[in-house]
C-alpha cells in the first residue's frame, strides 16, 4: 500500500489546490505614510473581510481600513475544506456538553447564521460555489455507530432534520469498505473558500472600504484620543480596532496562550469522471467525514476532484509558526494510504495537490470574543477548524462590542468567557501528546482514558 500511495503522490503539487486553481492574487495596494479612521480592522481571512462588510452596512458614512500582512485568504481561510456549518459551538454535541444551559440558543444562532451568510452572498454577489446540500456523517466501529444514534437523538430533540442509515440504505449516499452506518443531515454547506475570500476582498473595495496588503502591523499603541498601528512604511490611527488575526497573537500578548497552532492536510485528487464517482456511490454533492477522533472529511470540488483531509492534526513544540511546516511528507503518505484503503474501486488515482495550514485552536474547541483597551479594540479566535460561518457571527459580534452594545450574541457564555490558557512549555506540549495518544486510543477501543476524563470534568478538550 505505501509503494502505491508514494505512487499517487507523484506529481502533488505542494500548494493548496484553492489557491491554486484561483490563480495569481489580485493587484494590491501597500500601506504607506499615515492615514487616521474610524475603524481599522486588522487580518484579511474571513473574520476581518465579514468585519469590514458588516462594519460598512451599519456605518456607511464611517472610514474603515484593513490591513492584512500579507494577501487577503491567504493563510487559513485560503486552505480549509470549505465546509460551513449551521453551527457556532463546534457541533450540538460540544454545545450540550460545555453549555448545557443555553445549547438551545447556541444552536438556533448557528443555524440562523448560516441563513444570514447564504442571504448575504445572494445580495451581493458573492460567487463562492455555494451548495447547502448536506453533510454525511459516517461510522466504523460499533462504539462509533453508538455515537452515531446518539447524535441523532441530540438532533431530534432539538428539531434538525437527520436521517440514520446502514446497509444499503447507506450505500446510496457511500459506498466504501471502511463504514457501517451513517447519518445524514441536509442542513450543511460547501463552498470554495479562496473563491470566499476573494469575493469578499472585491466587494469591500466596491463598498469603499480602504484594504492594505503585505503590510504587517508591526506595533500596537494605546493613546489618549484612540490607536496607533505601525506598519512597515507607515502608521494608522483609530478610534477602534478589529483584530482578527487567528493564531498570529503578537499584537495583544495576552491572548497568545489562549490558542495553539495546529497543523492540519488535506489532498486533492484529480477530476474523477463520473462512473468513478458512481463506483464510489456518492453521487450528490454532500460533504463526508468520519467519526473518529482523528477524523478525516472529504468533499467534491466543482470540477469532480475529491478533497481528502484531516487525521493528523499536529502540533509544533513551542507554537512555531512556520510555513514550511505545512508541507509534511509522512501526513500525505499517510492521507493517500487512507483513502486508497477506504476508496479500493478508484484504482490507480492521482493527487493534484498536497498542502497544510493552521487552526488556531482553544481549549474548549469553540471560538471566543473580548474587548481590551477600554472597549477600544475587540478580538475573536480559536475557531479550531470551524470558522468557515462562525467567522461571520464573530465579525458581528466584535461590532457589537466596539459599539458597546448588550445584545444576544455578546450574552452569550461561550463567547465572553475566554477559554482555560494552555500551560507553558514544555508541560503543554507533553500534555497536547498525551491528550493525542488518548484520543487515539479511543478510536481504537472506545474509552476514554484518566487523563481525558479529567479534561472533561473541567471542561477542556482537544480537537481540529
């Protein structure tokens, strides 16, 4: 099998498919000299382009800046799978388990948000390749399927539509080797998230809003009447500040041990024709994944290829940030043995593309917002892997906060509480590979061990 995965791997190219099909960046502009705002928003993934917009439509007469290090999508938001889910809180499990009390609105704002994010690329045009046409949930083992049934009462009782499916039943939504059982849900969305980030760039610069490329924000100054930011060749001074930065935390030091970078991969393949895709029983248009805790999730591409991501999620000692960690060989050799293994009937496939990025993750799996400066500067992170929609509900919700308005977002628990902060080194790296080795061994026996117990018990976790 690893003769053969080495084999598929031949000609990967080692960028991320989404960027690469978008092809080179739009022109940029620079910030230089100093300029002054109203609102400067800083991080042009998702979080800030949704910020930006959202800031426009509340504040039309108002400036609004953005600067971005480097080029808008390019990191995070350019390299996920594109799933985007009717969901704040990480899943109706991780909401049931860490918020008992407001689950239920925790979970109608998910799936409200994903109704206000599809109305909102329908009024402005944003052409994303956006299909709501579900998500299959699959399972392997007979502790796995017992998790499956589970989820499905969660679902009942709080009225999301589902479906649980085996043998044959199943068969018409997948067939591999590899699943059992399955459960279908139709309220779930694809799209393809270069495509997003670049379709919101274009209309914020349509909706006057100032963006600023390749232009790090190198220092951040409270002052008497608002904010200084210097750039490289200038400055920018604000009466309030966005910052949606991800993992990249040097800006406002006290977050930096609130998230951890986690390394994730993903694969594409090349255009499957389709009676290759009829041999695979998966003929709509639905994003999978599986439900282990080292998971993987796939998808179709708009011309057929099939996005194969996840399992090792890996963390570097110490938090490193680095790009050349997002190529790692063992992970794609790896990744192409499992599907290999899980899609025997597709043969001799070929992966087009073989890429990694970074999930900025918390400690309890959710994002979390905040304010510091005096109400001045707001801040939303730790997606850990589900920010393709949430994004949009913590773009709100920071302008809720520089506002300084009480609304049913900033209410909320799981947003204003920020998560337990990771110990330092090297305790957290010992503790993020035990917590590793015990999810693992999870998937392989179905217990939890002492140590995630504990994490459970206080109300942390570990995931991407």
């Amino acid at each position: 099998m690893t003769e053969r995965a080495l084999a598929s791997l031949r000609h990967a190219t080692p960028k991320p498919y989404w960027l690469d099909a978008e092809g080179p960046a739009p022109a940029f502009t620079r910030q230089v000299g100093e300029l002054r705002c109203d609102l400067v928003i800083v991080g042009g993934g998702f979080t800030g382009l949704w910020t930006a917009l959202l800031a426009r439509q509340r504040n039309p007469q108002q400036r609004i800046v953005l600067i971005e290090a480097q080029a808008c999508g390019g990191a995070a938001s350019g390299r996920n799978g594109g799933f985007c889910a009717p969901s704040i809180s990480h899943g109706v499990s991780n909401a049931m388990k860490r918020w008992p009390d407001e689950a239920q609105t925790l979970i109608r704002l998910g799936r409200q948000n994903l109704d206000e994010l599809q109305r909102d690329l329908e009024r402005f045009g944003l052409a994303v390749e956006f299909e709501r046409e579900g998500k299959l949930n699959v399972a392997t083992t007979p502790w796995q399927i017992e998790g499956l049934r589970a989820l499905q009462q969660k679902y009942q009782r709080f009225g999301i539509d589902c479906r649980y499916l085996e043998g044959e039943a199943l068969r018409e939504y997948l067939d591999s080797p590899g699943y059992s059982a399955g459960l279908f849900e139709p309220n779930y969305a694809l799209l393809n998230p270069a495509k997003m980030a670049r379709e919101l760039r274009r209309v914020c610069l349509e909706q006057g809003i100032e963006l600023y490329e390749h232009s790090p924000v190198t220092r951040l100054t409270e002052l008497a009447d608002g904010l200084r930011l210097e750039t490289a060749y200038g400055e920018v001074h604000a009466r309030r500040l966005a910052l949606a930065t991800n993992v990249f935390t040097t800006l406002l030091p006290s977050l930096k041990s609130k998230v951890i970078p986690i390394y994730d991969y993903a694969l594409t393949t090349q255009p499957l024709t389709q009676e290759q895709l009829r041999s695979l029983g998966w003929t709509g248009r639905y994003g999978i994944a599986d439900s282990g805790n080292q998971f993987h999730y796939w998808r179709k591409t708009a011309d057929n290829r099939v996005l194969w991501g996840g399992y090792d999620a890996i963390y570097p000692f110490a938090s490193r940030l680095d790009e050349g960690l997002t190529q790692r060989p063992e992970t794609f050799v790896r990744l192409a043995e499992q599907f290999l293994a899980t899609f025997p009937q597709l043969g001799e496939i070929q992966f087009s593309h073989a890429w990694g990025g970074i999930i900025d993750s918390s400690a309890r799996t959710t994002l979390f917002t905040g304010s510091a400066a005096r109400g001045r500067i707001a801040y939303a992170l730790g997606f850990t892997g589900q920010g393709v929609s949430a994004s949009r509900f913590a773009a709100a919700t920071m302008l809720d906060l520089l506002a300084g308005e009480q609304t049913e977002r900033t209410a909320l628990r799981m947003l204003s509480r920020a998560p337990v902060a990771f110990p330092p080194e090297p305790i957290r790296y010992t503790a993020v590979s035990l917590a590793q080795r015990g999810l693992e061994r999870e998937d392989q026996t179905g217990r939890r061990n002492l140590l995630l117990r504990t994490m459970d018990a206080f109300g942390v976790g570990f995931d991407s």
